[in-house]
C-alpha cells in the first residue's frame, strides 16, 4: 500500500512523460498501423528533399562591408516607373520572401512587374559592432537609395520595410522624404509602450548595456531562445509534436524543414544597433514621441507626407497590434491606410490564405500611386486622398 | 567506548559525528521511500519480471546503504596502536574544514526539512522540490564556500589569483540562476499535468474509459500548458528571475573573459579587447572615408 507521506517520483517526473506517453499509447494502439507509419516515415526522411530558399533568381547590384542589394528582375515587363525597395529587419533573414516556390512574395511581385530591390544586411561579425542606426539608416540605407536613384535615373522609389526594418525605414523616411514616393510598413513597431506583447514586458528587465559588454554583437541564438519561450508549449513541444505526426508526409516534412532553416537563420546583431534599439524605442519610446534623434537629426513623423499604407497582423505574438497602429495617426500624410489582417507576425507573408490578400494589396495601391504609364490599364485610383483604417473582418487563429 | 574516549579518537568532535548521522539518517529514509519512489516508476501490476528488476535495484540500494553505515562506523571506532590516521590530522585543517561541514550539514538539514514539508502537502511537486534544493545549496554555497573565494588574495599574483577565484564564484552563481530559471519554466508543465490528472479522474468518475482518446489528452494538456505560460511570462516573479539570470550570466562572461586574457597574454593571440580597440580604430576611420567620399561626390556635381 502506498504510504502517502511518501514523495512518488513517477508523479514528479510526470509533466515530462505526458507528451511521449500520449503520442506512444497512440502509436502502439494499432501494431499493422504502426509499421506502415514508421516504414513511410522512414522513406520520407532517407529521400532526397528540395529544401532550399530563396531560389528566385536575384543580382547583387551593389555591396557595401558586410551589406547587400539584391536585384530581382520582373518576369514581364517593368509596370511601375518608380523602383521597389524592401527593407528587411535585422532579426532573421530576408529569405523569408521567398521561401518556396508557389508561396512566395518575391514571386507575386515580379510577377506583377515589380522592379524589386531588397537589402541583404548580412551577418555580422565582431568588427561591426560598433555600428550604430546611425550609420545603417543614414549610412547603408541611404547609400544603397542613393544608388538605386542613380541606376533609374529618378529622384524617388516605392519603400516597403518589414518588422525592425520597417522602424529603420520610418526613420529614413521622416529623414528622407523627398527620396520616397510611396511608403508601405508591414508589421513595423512605432509604439513601444504596450504591454500587449511579452518582447516590450521582457525587454524593459534586461540591461543592455550589460549585454552588449559581455556578448558584444548579440547572437542569433539567444534572440531565437528569447522568441521561442514566447510561447514554449507550442514552439518548443507541440509543433515537434505535430512534426512526428506528419512525418510520413513528404510535402509536410520538406516545408517544415524550409520553415525550420529560415527560422534559426540568425545573424547576430551588430551590439550598438541592439543597444540604441532596445534603450531608444522599448525602454524610452521615442520614436512616436517625437522625441528621437538620429546622427543629429531630429525624426520628426510630421516630414512623412507621402502616401502610407500600414498593414499589421491581428494575431501577431511579436509586434502586437498597439505597437503598429498610432503610427499613421502622428504622421503627416493625407493619403494613408491602416490595415490589419488576420493572420499572425510571419502568417501576413507565408500563411497561404493571407498571400492572396497581402502581395495583391500592394501591388494594387503602388499601380494606383506610381503614376506610371499603364496606370489607365488598372483600376482607377482612389478620387481623393483619404485615411482609412481597415480591420480584419472574421476571427481566425493567428500563427 | 565511553564519550570521553570518543571525542579523543575524532578530534573534529560532534561536529562530524552528527553530520554522519545525518547522512546515514538521510539515506535510511531514502531507502524506506524506496518502493513507493521508485517503484512508482511503472506501476504494472502483475508483471513478474520489471517486480524482479525493481527487487534487484532494490537489494543493490540495502548493499551500498550498509556500506556506507559501516565505512561510518569504522570512522566512529576509537584507533590504537602506532596509526591514528584520522585523529593524526593537523587541528588547524579540521578547523578550516569546519564551515564546509556546518554548510553541508546546514544544506542537509534542509533538504530533511523540504522532505517533512512535501510530506505534509505544503509543497508540491518535482519543480517547488528541485526549487527548494536549490535555494538550500545557493544559500549555503553564499554563507560558507563563497566566502572561502573572497577571502583576499595576497603578493605577486594576487590579481591573477583573484580573477580565477572571481570566475568560478560568478560561475556557481550563474548555473544557481540558470537552475532556478530553468525550475520557474517547470511550473506550467507540472499545473498542466495535474489539470489533466483532475480531467481523467472526473471521467472516470463518470464511469467512462480514460485516456479512450489521448489526442484530446495531449490538446487539453497543450492547451492547459499554454495558458499557464501565458501568465507566468508576465508574471513579476518571471521578470525577475529572467532578470537576474542575466545578469549572472553577464557577470560571469566579463568574470572568464578577463581570466582569459590573463592566459591568452602569454600566448601569441590577440584577446578581444585587443581586437576591439582595432575595431574601433577601423570603425572610426571607414566612417571618415566614407564621409570625405560623400563630400568629394557633392562637389563633383
């Protein structure tokens, strides 16, 4: 009989044998099942898989250090007479883009006739850094506009920035704007003070300075651990979970591991970009204050007067929506529009029912906007200017 | 044997004595929890063999239990004649080793009394009993072996002595904090588990078959799990111990790196901060050419 002062440690160690017991039991619950299961298993996992990203042809049309500009060419002719730049963020890579055939935005916007420029910010190493968003957004950023311009022979192009690149862009664009005819920010982060979202509760704990003495740049791999413990029991268990249960299944297994070679594709950041980043904006927020300085300029969102398309994710775990939606409301635009999808943070460009919304978005208010010879061809633009907030209208679970 | 006598045969006193007490009452009590502890493993009823295996474990455990008790009770004897090994030891190293015997004692007595309390209820769990054993050895680490590191260092490699005893102090405390960051991640698993418990019992009280459809198991559990997380993640006791993992993390890496550079000065290989002064000095320079250059442009068109 058991004595019950005593401790059983089967029922101590028991949230550790939860998963593995339940998955088991169901596994052993059929032995003809269980055979055919592994068998497959073993076929899908000892085939050859077609796991490469970011396959869409591209040109490296100019380098500066460690940084890229990658050219992609449009597969019909150019329909915009104003190139498109996008701006990743720092965190991750721009490979995201393009992930895979068929579920690609790279694809959907040169299939649309977009000439389309994206920033490689490379991985970078113990020399950069001292580098500052001074010197990404004044410096690399500006440079690269600065020869984009220079190639087109025009004084101003379409700019898309994506999550911390879409900060990066912000800056440059209430800095720059004569340089910008159409800006669109996707899952950008402007409002830092929310509690909506655990990285702006997290960051307030953490002391950057520290930081950045010990480390020096920050590796990819505690930013990866710090976004995997946003949510451990879905990022850390139940998707591996779901992995085993569909790993008889040759097309889950080859995005999965696609989704997996993106995700913890981690350049590290350059330590005085993390620094300024993370005291500036999530510890001071100075950005939608008005309050931000940089390389001596004041960024003043009232210099943003071009037209703006702001599109957030509803369902997003990293950059909740309170931290994208003030933005318009400080800028000076007339012509702006707010729009929040229904997905989450990365769902707004992979997810496959948002990529028929969001690719085919921007290129309808760009073709309005661009001013370009085959405008007459497409829907007519908007009559007046107007500021618009779009919400999402069903409720879906975000990714 | 009389007291007298005794105390002469272990000059460390009743300082050891009771600390061999406590040990051999530690592992006694270890070995009466063992068949609920460990045989709780897999409670198959009816299979003979994992019953055999579980006996084989557990007469290895009585073996090395009398072992102990007996290396314990030859250290207890009074020695005569020419050797007296343990009664010979200089006085001047017992009496340095006694704060590490009152701490082990100290950590031990804890450890007994976290015991009596998961026994009466007020703990539960694997996480609240791991968090338990750790704050017990931290505070005795801090009050008695912490001490012996900070003890100031003296002549010509006193710096150099001080970096050594600095990084595995900051060490110690960083896996201290790792650890309890680790055990606070512990909690929505074990509340999960427990939910699920409370779950198949209602079914079962229902009269229905548990565990009849463990895919609705495992979401429910998920599910709980995630929930849990959600507030924990917010929670100030969270913010905190993430905090203070950092920072012991940061303290030890300037603590290694500096004891690093010591050992890298003697070696042909440049530390970081030899690096990072050329860096900077790269850094500083790329940026004037690339100003000059912008200028040199401007005034080209």
């Amino acid at each position: 009989m058991k004595d019950e002062k005593q401790v059983n440690l089967s029922e101590m160690m028991g949230p550790f044998k939860m998963a593995g017991d339940l998955i088991f039991s169901r596994l052993v619950g059929d032995t003809a099942k269980l055979y055919n299961y592994l068998r497959d298993a073993r076929e899908v996992l000892l085939s050859p898989m077609k796991t490469d990203i970011a396959t869409t042809p591209y040109e490296v049309v100019y380098e500066e250090d460690r940084v890229k500009l990658k050219y992609y060419k449009p597969d019909t002719e150019t329909r915009l007479k104003h190139p498109f730049l996008i701006v990743y963020a720092q965190v991750n890579r721009e490979t995201m883009l393009d992930l895979q055939p068929g579920r690609s935005v790279v694809e959907t916007f040169l299939r649309a006739g977009l000439d389309l420029y994206m920033i490689d910010w490379g991985y970078p190493t113990r020399k950069d850094r001292y580098l500052t968003l001074d010197d990404h957004i004044n410096g690399y950023m500006d440079n690269i506009v600065d020869f984009i311009l220079e190639k087109h022979n025009i004084s101003s192009l379409h700019l898309m920035g994506i999550c911390q690149g879409g900060t990066f862009c912000v800056i440059y664009t209430a800095l720059h704007p004569e340089k910008i005819k159409n800006f669109i920010t996707t899952v950008t982060p402007t409002n830092f003070d929310t509690d909506a979202g655990l990285l702006n509760i997290w960051a307030r704990a953490i002391n950057p300075d520290e930081l950045v003495e010990s480390y020096g740049n920050i590796p990819g791999d505690i930013m990866n651990l710090g976004f995997l413990l946003l949510n451990p029991a879905r990022l850390m268990i139940d998707k591996y979970v779901g992995f085993l249960e569909n790993v008889n299944n040759f097309d889950f297994v080859e995005n999965f591991v696609r989704m997996e070679k993106w995700i913890f594709d981690s350049p590290d950041l350059p330590a005085e970009t993390f620094r300024e980043f993370i005291t500036y904006f999530f510890r001071k927020n100075l950005l939608i204050k008005n309050e931000l300085e940089i390389g001596g300029k004041k960024v003043d969102l009232k210099k943003i007067t071009m037209p703006v398309l702001n599109i957030y994710a509803k369902y997003d775990h990293l950059v909740p929506t309170t931290a994208c939606d003030q933005f318009t409301d400080k800028i000076g635009s007339k012509d702006k529009e707010d729009l929040c999808l229904d997905t989450g943070h990365i769902g707004i460009y992979v997810s496959s029912k948002t990529h028929k919304e969001f690719g085919p978005k921007i290129i309808r208010w760009l073709l309005e906007r661009d001013g370009a010879v085959e405008q007459a061809q497409q829907k007519p633009a908007a009559k007046k200017p107007v500021a618009r907030k779009i919400q999402a209208k069903a409720k879906a679970p975000g990714k | 044997m009389n007291k007298e006598e005794k105390e002469k045969s272990m000059p460390q006193g009743p300082l050891l004595e009771s600390w061999i007490k406590a040990s051999t009452d530690f592992w006694k009590s270890a070995e009466s929890m063992w068949p609920a502890t460990f045989g709780g493993i897999s409670p198959v009823p009816g299979e003979t063999g994992k019953e055999e295996g579980d006996k084989s474990a557990e007469d290895s455990w009585k073996m090395f239990s009398e072992i102990w008790q007996a290396l314990f009770n030859l250290i207890n004897k009074p020695v005569t004649g020419e050797f007296h090994p343990v009664s010979s030891l200089p006085e001047w190293i017992l009496k340095a080793s006694q704060p590490l015997w009152s701490g082990y004692l100290l950590f031990q007595k804890q450890l007994m009394g976290g015991e009596e309390k998961v026994s009466a209820g007020e703990l539960e769990g694997f996480a609240n009993l791991a968090q338990k054993m750790t704050k017990a050895w931290l505070e005795m680490y801090e009050n008695e072996f912490g001490k012996i590191l900070n003890m100031p260092q003296l002549g010509l490699t006193r710096a150099y002595q001080e970096r050594v005893n600095q990084t595995i102090e900051k060490f110690i405390q960083f896996r201290g904090g790792l650890t309890e960051f680790m055990q606070i991640l512990l909690i929505p698993m074990e509340k999960a588990y427990n939910a699920v418990q409370e779950e198949i019992k209602n079914v079962e009280k229902q009269g229905e078959e548990a565990l009849k459809d463990s895919k609705a198991y495992y979401q429910f559990w998920i599910k709980k799990m995630e929930e849990s997380y959600m507030v924990l993640l917010r929670s100030p006791e969270y913010i905190e111990t993430l905090g203070n993992t950092m920072k012991a993390l940061h303290d030890f890496r300037i603590a290694k790196s500096q004891l690093f550079m010591d050992i890298l000065q003697d070696l042909p290989i440049p530390t970081h901060r030899d690096m990072d002064e050329l860096y900077k000095d790269l850094y500083l320079l790329k940026k004037r050419v690339k100003e000059l250059e912008k200028k040199v442009k401007s005034y080209e068109r």
